[in-house]
C-alpha cells in the first residue's frame, strides 16, 4: 500500500542541525520528506558565533554557514522545504494531522525537531524591553553596544561565548552569575576570565531591570545572595544566556514529556506514539551540541524509514489508523 498522495511519509518540524539532518537521510532513502522551517529558520545555531567543535570544520565555521550547508545537503537530495510555523497538532490517530493556520497537511510519520528556546528570568518588565536593551543573542545585536556598558546573565557556555563577543563591541561587560563558579567548559571560562573588558559578580542575581520603554535599560539592581544586599550598576544592555526550554506546547497532552517539558524517547527516537519521533534539543536535556543534534535527526530518519516499511509490509497505512467519520 502507498499512502493517497496528499498523505506524506514523512513530515520534520524544525529545521536546527536535528531537523536538516532528517531531510537529508529521509531525503535519500527516497521518502520525499517535507520540512517546516518553524519560528526560527536554521535554529539555534543561526544566532552563534563561529562553531569551533562541529568535527569536519577544523578552523570553525559560522554557525549561519554551516546550517545553510546542511540545508543544501537536504536539498539535494531533494527534501521539500515549507516556510511557517505548526500551530496545531494531532497524533492520537494516523494519519497524522498538522495545521499551519488554516492549512492542513498529513502524514504518515512524524518527526519532531522543534528544538528549544532561550529561557528568560521572569523579571515583570523583561519583555518590555526585550530589542530596548534586553537581549538573548549577542551575535545578533550586540554591533548596537559599541563603547557601551552591558551586563550577561548566567554561568554556561552560552554565557562565557556571549560575554567575550560582546567585548568586541562594549566597553564594559559584566557577567553576573548565581554561583561563585561557572557551568562553562575550561577553554570558554579561561578565554573569558583572561579578557580584561570582563568583569564577574558572583553568588548575584539581577533583581530589577531599570528603564522603561521610551529609554531602554538603563541599568540593573543586583542582588548579591550570600547577604542580600543589593546596588544599582547603570547599563545599556542586558543580555541573558540561562538557558533554554524545550519547544513542546503543541504536543501537550498528547506525547510523553518530562517534567521540564523534553519529549520523553525511547528506543533511541521513538516517542509513545508509534511513527512518532523526536529528534534534538526537544528530547535532550542532557548535551545540546549541535552534533549530538544532528545525530539523532539521522537516527530519526532511520527509524521512521523501517516504520514505514513494516507497514508497508504489513499493506497498513499507519499504526493506529483515525476512524472515518
Ligand atoms: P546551561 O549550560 O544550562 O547554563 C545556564 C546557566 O544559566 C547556568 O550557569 C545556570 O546557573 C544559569 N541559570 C539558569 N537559570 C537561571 C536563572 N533563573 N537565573 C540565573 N541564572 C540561571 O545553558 P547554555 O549556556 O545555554 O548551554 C546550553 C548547552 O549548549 C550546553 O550543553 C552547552 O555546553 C552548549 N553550548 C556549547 C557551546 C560551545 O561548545 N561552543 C556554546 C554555547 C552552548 P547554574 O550554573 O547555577 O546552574
């Protein structure tokens, strides 16, 4: 049986190094995949600087680069590409259905590469002034603090990158973090400990963003946690790198996830809905490298390969078929 022709095999959602590398092994065991690019065409690399540890690329490469190859490795094989964003999803029964507003397409398998987002601290008018001096991409908009002072939260490797490519731009960048020692991995704090433009606020946290939306920031209230005391630091701009949250709300209720919102897989990609499968940061809590990425998107691949093979084997159009109305 092959499926009616307005019946994909394979439909991936996002298109991060997980996502781009399902189309390429779809793309080429013939499944004519198609891809939807998601809120953020490239995903989370496209707002990094030079990627210094994708094997292959001994002198880095930008990360913008490097998604536009993968995107052409998939092209040529011919997976399809589609601009948007899934707003609803239904996977209790096959096929599958997906809604871009009000456009419906359906498949057969599904593999979810939606990746995560930057986590932000909750502060009440954080997203006030989100792009009026609060950020969460340094490479993205740190050109506009040129001789300025800004301030970067968190400990991590995002943070430390962050921090020494702003000191390109800034005069003055202080990193306050919760701890009085960094997450990040040694080459990353070392590089940031030796520049001299940087300075660390330890064991701090930022209570307040100061400004308002005609100003911009124009500081931050600190609040140092071994004493409670807190004092004012005037900037321009405040970065936050604390993180990111999974990209998981549409499949709520709907597929097994972990109590920080990771699609819960086994069996290497599979989630709890046969012909279902996660691929990338939406599944792993645990190393988020672009490489590990981009390999479970090819394990993904690979495995809805062989699902629809049984079914085919076995003359079905999916697992659990949807009854007709
Ligand atoms: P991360 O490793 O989860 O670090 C987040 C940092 O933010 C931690 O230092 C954490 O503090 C702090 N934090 C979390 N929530 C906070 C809150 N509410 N208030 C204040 N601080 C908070 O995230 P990441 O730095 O984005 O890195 C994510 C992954 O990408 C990691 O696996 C990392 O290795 C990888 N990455 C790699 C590179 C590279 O290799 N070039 C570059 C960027 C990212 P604690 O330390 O106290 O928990």
């Amino acid at each position: 049986m092959t499926a009616s022709p307005d019946i994909r095999d394979v439909i991936i959602l996002g298109s991060g190094p997980a996502g781009l590398t399902a189309a390429t092994y779809a793309a080429r065991a013939n499944l004519k995949p198609l891809l939807i690019y998601g809120q953020q065409p490239g995903g989370q690399l496209t707002t990094t600087t030079t990627i210094e540890n994708f094997p292959g690329f001994p002198e880095g490469i930008d990360g913008n680069e490097l998604m536009q190859r993968f995107e052409a490795q998939a092209q040529r094989f011919g997976a399809a590409f589609l601009q948007g964003q899934v707003t609803r999803v239904e996977v209790g029964c096959c096929p599958f259905r997906l809604w871009l507003g009000e456009d419906q397409l359906s498949c057969r398998s599904l593999i979810i590469a939606t990746g995560a987002s930057p986590r932000m601290l909750g502060l009440p008018n954080e997203w006030d002034l989100y792009g009026r001096g609060v950020s969460v991409c340094a490479t993205c908009d740190g050109f506009f603090y040129r001789d300025k002072e800004v301030v970067i939260v968190g400990g991590g490797d995002t943070a430390m990158e962050e921090a020494s490519f702003l000191t390109r731009f800034a005069r003055q960048v202080t990193v306050v973090h919760r701890r009085d020692s960094l997450r990040a991995s040694p080459p990353l704090q070392r590089r940031a400990r030796d520049n001299e433009k940087i300075t660390f606020r330890w064991n701090s946290e930022i209570a307040a963003i100061l400004g308002d939306k005609t100003g911009g920031v124009t500081g931050v209230r600190i609040r140092n946690l071994e004493n409670a005391r807190e004092d004012d630091l005037a900037c321009d701009g405040l970065f936050i790198a604390i993180g990111h949250h999974p990209n998981t709300e549409l499949f709520k209720g709907q597929l097994d996830m972990d109590k920080e919102g990771f699609l819960v897989t086994r069996n290497f990609t599979e989630t709890n809905i046969p012909g279902v499968f996660a691929a990338g940061d939406v599944q792993d809590p645990h190393f988020r490298q672009a490489i590990t990425a981009a390999g479970t998107g090819a394990m993904a691949a690979l495995q809805a390969q062989r699902y629809l093979e049984e079914l085919n084997d076995r003359q079905k159009l999916c697992a659990r078929q949807c009854v007709q109305s």
